[in-house]
C-alpha cells in the first residue's frame, strides 16, 4: 500500500510516518505540507490512502478532500484533525472523506483506520456514527450552521472558541479583511447580531 501524508508540520509527518514504517505493511510513503503539494504528489503517483489534516496553511482541508474526490474519487482520503469529531468529522465525510480520526488517538488506531479505508470501508468511531445516523435522522429543517461554506464554518468556530479576527486570520492563513467578510456573512445567514450571540449559538449547539 502506498500512502501519501499530508500535514504542514513537520513533526506530525514525522511521528505519522515512523507509525506507518513500523506497521511493516506500507510499501511507499510520501508527504506533501499543503493543499497544493498535495494535488501535485496526487497527480504523479498511486496512493491506496490520502492521510489528510483538516487545516493547511493554504486551503482549509475540506477544500483539498473535495478536489481529491473530483480529481481521483476512488482514493479513500482519512482526515486527520486536532479538532474534536464533533467539529468537522460529519462536514468532511458528508464531503467524501472515508474516516475521520483525531492526532490524539492511539497508532493502533491510526493503522486500524488505513487498513480498512484501504478496503473501500468507512472508518467511523462509535461517537461518530451515531453523530452521523443523527444527522441523517434529523429534522429537515436543516440547523442554521449547516448553511454555511467551509470557510464560514472555520470562521464560526474559531470567534466561537475566543480567537480575535486576526487571529483567526492567522490560523486560516487569510486577511483579516478577508475573516470579516467570512464573519459578516456568518451573522447574516444565521440571522445573528455580534460574536456573543455567535459564541451562544455555537456553545448550544455542540461546536465550542
């Protein structure tokens, strides 16, 4: 199985590819640090498993799922997040990813995920599968938050859990102008005033 990691930091690429290594079950392993550096790497080579995390210093990593689906919708693509499931796990698989696992969890953990996102199977935690048959089981009176692009989601959640704008900015690898107009429309579609009915709304509902 050949697997390509994708990750901005070092470090993570690093303890991710000491993990595959040691399973003794992957033949090639190739690392890109961006949403482009990874389309690149996918475009010239096989991969069995896209390791990918959910925030790249220059597209959000839903972004990148969505092209890698468009361009290769074979390649089962595993997202990798420090953010809880209940963030983005049901966004990315609604998007196309095939499993959804957090940087804390266990190596074993991490190999069991490859091995059966490599068999066509999804790879779903049991939290995370109940999220899922919920949200599927839902009112179809969608939540207001479901309306929201990736991008405005990402901006929901960081004011959400205290970030300024331009810290927010920084994170996204975006301007601060450009985190406003994310911020603006995020009030307007959700029909709210300021960031504490925001930051209100997000802790209601389960995403701060």
């Amino acid at each position: 199985m050949n697997v390509l990691i994708v990750d901005d930091h070092a470090i993570v690429r690093q303890g991710l590819r000491q993990i595959l290594v040691e399973s003794g079950k992957i033949d090639l392993i190739a690392e890109a640090d961006s949403g482009a550096g990874a389309m690149r790497q996918l475009r010239e080579g096989e991969w069995g498993v896209v390791v990918l995390d959910i925030s790249l210093p220059d597209r959000n990593g839903i972004e990148v799922l969505k092209q890698i689906k468009k361009e290769r919708p074979k390649i089962p693509v595993l997202m990798l997040s420090m953010h809880d499931e209940g963030l983005y796990a049901i966004r990315a698989l609604k998007a196309g990813a095939s499993g959804y696992i957090t940087k804390q969890s266990a190596p074993s953990e991490l190999m069991a995920a490859i091995n059966q996102v490599a068999w066509g199977r999804k790879y779903l935690t049991p939290s995370l599968a109940e999220a899922m048959a919920d949200s599927f089981g839902a009112d179809p009176e969608r939540p207001r938050h479901e309306t929201l692009s990736d991008r405005e989601y990402q901006t929901l959640c960081l004011i959400a859990s205290g970030k300024s704008l331009t810290d927010a900015a920084e994170e996204m690898c975006l301007s601060v102008k450009t985190v406003s107009v994310y911020r603006s429309r995020v009030l307007e579609k959700m029909k709210l005033k300021n960031n504490a009915e925001l930051t209100h709304y997000a802790i209601k509902n389960g995403l701060a």
